[in-house]
C-alpha cells in the first residue's frame, strides 16, 4: 500500500511538472493568418489541406495558397484595401475558405454571416456592422439569398458592378457571387480573379506588408442566445494561437486528418477547426453541410482522425441506419461542445465511434476557447469538467466583488489574456460591461475550480432561476433528468410566475419508441431533488430553437413556454 501510494504521488507530480514544461513549449506566435498559410505552402506544398469527399475535390497547401492570391489581387483590383468590411454568406463550400483567407492576406476584415439569416436580419447586419462588401451563394435550404439580396439592394439590378449607390445601406458597395452564373450587379470569383492580372506583384505585397498580427481581421456576431447578437471584433493574434492550442489539447499533428462538419461561420467552425488545422500543417475534410450520412461516408473514405460536433449531431450519427457499414477506427480525439454533453452519450461516441471525446468552453468573445479537457484526461474528467485552462491565458472564478472564489466556491468564471477580444464593433459601452477594468472578460457563466485545476460550468447567471428567493441553476436539474432513459435531450427554463417570480419549466425530447407522462418526471423527481427544484411546466417536444452553432436558444423557450401554456389551456400563476 506504500509503495503504491509512492508510486502514485510520483506519477502526479511528474505530470504536474509535464504540464508546466508543456506550458512554455509553445509560444504564442505572431503569424498572420496569411503567413501560416504561405509558409506551409513553402514548406509542405504538396501536402492536402481541403478536401471535400464527395466531389473528390482537393487542394494542397500550395494550389490553395495561389487561389487564394490570385482572389486576393482580384479584391485589391476592386478596391477592397485593409479594414474594408467583407460579409460572408454562404455554407461550408470550397470558396468560402478562399474567400477569408483572401481577405485576411490583405488585411479585409471578414463578417461571417449566418445561413439561417431572414431579410430583417441580414438587413440588420449589414447596418450595424457598417458592411461594404457582401458575398453570397445563391441559397442555403429554404433561404434563398439572391431574393433577399436584390430586395435589400434593388438597386444592383441598375447600376454598375462594384458602384453601388444605396440610399437603404450607404455603406455597400460590392456584391459578389460565389459561384459561375452571371446574376445582375454583381462580380463572380472567376471574374475578380481575371481582374486581379492587373495588380501589380509590388501592390500586393505591400497589401500584405501592411498586415499585423494584432490587427482586427474577422468580426463575429455572437450567436443570439440571449438575445440580439452584438459583433465581436477578433484579432489574427488571438484566435490563430488560440486554434492551434485547441489542436495540443487533442494531440493533433501534421497527419491529422480533421473532418469539419459544423458551420464555418461560428467560431467552432473557423477557429477550433479551420485555423487549428491551419497552424498544425494538417488537413480538413470538409462537409458542406451537416449530413449524418456524408459525415459517416468522409470520415471511413478519408480515414479523419478527429470530429468536431453538438450533442445533437453525434446522436444523428450514432442513430443513422447505415451507422455499422462505416469504418471508424482511425478517429482519435475530437470535441462535443455547444451545450450540455449528456454522460451516457459521450460514452457511446467513445465506445463505437473509438474517438477519445474532450470538450471545449468558452465564448465567440474569448477567441473563443477559455478552457479544454485534454485528449489524455481520465474519461471522468472529460465528462463531468471544462477542463483546465488555456496556456499563456489566466481563468479565474470571480465573485461579485471580483475576489478570486477559493476552491469549490461558485462565483463568475472570467477570462484575461491574448484570446480577449479587441471590443464589440461600435459598442464601447457594452465592451465596458463585458471586460472590467483590470482586464477580466465577465462570461456571465457560474462554475467553480476543483482541486485538481478543473473547471466545472454549473449553469449562467442570466439563465438561473430565481423562484420564491430561491436561485435555481437549470444544468443540476438537466443533469438529473437526462438519468432516465426515455429522456433524449432536457432543456430547463423560468417560466414567469405572479406568485414566484419564475417557476421552473421543462421541455423535453424522447428517445424513439418512448413515451413518458408529466407525472412519470416528477415521480423520478419526487424525495430526489428539493421540491422548489421539480418542474411544474412540462413540454414534450421534437426540437429546440437552435443557433446556427448548435447552442439552444433559451430565451426563446421562454417565450414558447408562455405560448404552449396558452395553446393548451394550463393556467400560469
């Protein structure tokens, strides 16, 4: 027992001392996105970074590098200098990746655009964010963005390409289709790319020379889950170095095969997959869009090492008739992130997919990663923590007064260092109520650190439930209703209350061929958890109100429990 216990301590602090080391062994780099890029093309031409599996289409580091300056010359020929702001509309296709890093090259700031955008929130967008360049895909599922475009700038059809004169939008000037056909008012890649033959070597260059790493290069609209998304404005620095740190946390290399199949237009797209594989010299398979058949398909056809999805997305895969004719064998690490990781669901991703699962927390407003479990943490570890830290980063867990909380205490978890963003484009006030004075960037997310250095996120402070006095965290009692089996996914909401306040709501989807009773919940709740804790509301439904990223829209369950009460006759006091 000694001697056990020996071996034990020696085996702790060697991997404490591990970790220290491993902290310094990576310094943050001062490379700009563009720079990463040239230099593998320089140094690993021949090597694959795109791939898209199901039209066999791949570029190597070197032919995507030329693509992407000869469409880099071609924005500088219509006038797209550095700070110009560029909106990217469009799903995960080949040339939107040429698009940002043609952008990034010559110091254009890229605005992602989400594809399940309406009129008035495109409209929206590109007032707010001061848009002068829109490029676009014809449509995107039910969305069709050519309409929406002509009836936001009508004028195009009139006036000549890259002059645009809206009285609506003064800001706009150029739209570009991302694709061959010739539509009205606007330029097509192929076209800016014959246009750039007149840019001379030397313009591009000191285009290129006029870039830092510290300058502002991609605007991110949060993703709206508390309400109207605000634009975070992101730095080459911070969100390069925190990739490549999201790709040491999961063991990746330059044989890491990288299979992307959530949405470039959010940070876990752009930064934990694009750019991660970017500064690791490794490759993308790329999926369009999400399709739990094509992403079964690219990763046995393209033998990924690791893949990137939402609770959601694994269940789709896992549940896919076709699931056991796929090879899966060659994935190693990946992520499931976005919102609550059900236990019993990262246990089976592990068990038949053979992928070691680790989670990533943090916000689009830290770049976006604060914290990670690591690829070689124990499974308990990875599935009931945040993990530790990012390197080169300091995460603390604050209390109102902005006193470092001791050791298991709830407070606020903060982030300070390289990955804060520059600020909310336009917005110095909210900027202010986000980052204090000394530097802590406020998550509005409630944890608290465990002894061993991880931390645990047990819900957020805009979303907890205050019921008579009573402060209720939604993710304990979705903790505790995800333990009965009929229960596939479990969302809890306040529900507003005359007599409490708020009253705790429940909406609830089931596995297949399962079938479950407002009192079977609070039976299974009865005697288990404080009776202020069980839902009173209950609402069986087939989907939540998601964000393009995955993240379920709380505040719009709100307002649909209000509704659902209504529809079906149940009195709200």
């Amino acid at each position: 027992m000694i001697i056990a216990q020996i071996y034990t301590n020696c085996a702790t602090i060697l991997k404490e001392v591990y970790l220290q080391v491993n902290y310094y062994m990576w310094q943050l780099s001062e490379k700009t996105i563009g720079q990463w890029l040239e230099y593998w093309a320089a140094n690993t031409p021949d090597k694959e970074f795109i791939v898209y599996s199901d039209r066999d289409m791949r570029w190597t580091f070197k032919q995507f590098n030329d693509r992407v300056d000869r469409l880099a010359m071609g924005l500088l020929a219509i006038g797209v200098k550095k700070g110009t702001h560029v909106g990217i509309w469009a799903s995960n296709i080949p040339d939107w990746n040429t698009m940002f890093f043609a952008c990034s090259k010559i110091g254009a700031i890229s605005i992602m655009v989400n594809t399940n955008f309406k009129q008035f929130e495109i409209e929206d967008m590109v007032h707010k964010s001061d848009m002068e360049v829109l490029c676009i895909v014809e449509h995107e599922k039910d969305n069709n963005f050519m309409d929406m475009t002509y009836q936001m700038l009508p004028e195009l059809k009139t006036q000549e390409k890259g002059h645009l004169n809206s009285a609506a939008f003064p800001t706009m000037k150029t739209v570009i289709y991302m694709g061959t056909e010739q539509h009205r008012g606007m330029f097509t890649i192929n076209e800016l790319m014959t246009m750039g033959l007149t840019v001379g070597e030397g313009t591009y260059q000191k285009a290129k020379n006029a870039c830092s790493c510290y300058d502002a290069i991609n605007i991110q609209y949060t993703s709206g889950t508390t309400g109207f998304p605000k634009g975070a404005t992101l730095s080459h620095y911070g969100i390069c170095n925190n990739g490549h740190l999201t790709g040491v946390h999961l063991d990746f290399t330059p044989d890491t095969r990288l299979c992307i199949c959530v949405p470039l237009f959010h940070c876990f797209g752009l930064v934990l997959g694009v750019l991660n594989c970017l500064t690791h010299g490794c490759t993308m398979v790329i999926v369009k869009r999400f399709d739990p058949l094509m992403v079964l398909a690219s990763i046995h056809k393209e033998r990924c090492t690791s893949l990137y999805g939402v609770p959601t997305m694994y269940i789709n895969i896992l549940n896919h008739p076709m699931f056991d004719l796929f090879d899966l064998s060659s994935l190693h690490a990946g992520i499931m992130a976005g919102s609550l990781c059900p236990v019993p669901l990262m246990k089976e991703v592990e068990k038949k997919m053979h992928m070691i699962v680790t989670s990533e927390y943090g916000l689009t407003e830290a770049s976006p990663g604060m914290t990670q479990t690591r690829w070689d943490d124990p499974f308990e570890v990875r599935c009931t923590t945040v993990g530790r830290e990012f390197e080169h980063t300091e995460v603390k867990v604050l209390d109102e007064d902005g006193n470092e909380c001791p050791i298991g205490v709830e407070g606020e978890l903060c982030n300070k260092g390289y990955s804060n963003m520059l600020g909310y484009y336009k917005d110095p006030e909210a900027t202010a109520q986000l980052i204090d004075k000394n530097g802590w960037l406020h998550s509005g997310d409630i944890g608290f650190k465990d002894e061993q250095g991880n931390f645990h996120v047990t819900g957020r402070i805009k979303d907890m439930i205050i019921r008579g006095g009573e402060n209720i965290y939604p993710s304990e009692i979705e903790a505790y209703l995800q333990r009965m089996p009929e229960i596939k996914m479990v969302q809890v909401v306040g529900v507003p209350s005359k007599k409490y306040g708020e009253s705790v709501g429940a909406f609830i989807i089931l596995n297949p061929d399962c079938q479950l009773t407002d009192l079977d919940i609070r039976e299974f709740c009865n005697g288990k958890i404080a009776r202020y804790k069980i839902p009173k509301y209950i609402f069986f439904v087939d989907e939540y109100p998601l964000t393009g990223s995955g993240k379920v829209q709380k505040y719009k369950l709100r307002e649909l429990s209000l509704e659902l009460c209504k529809k079906q006759g149940i009195e709200v006091i």
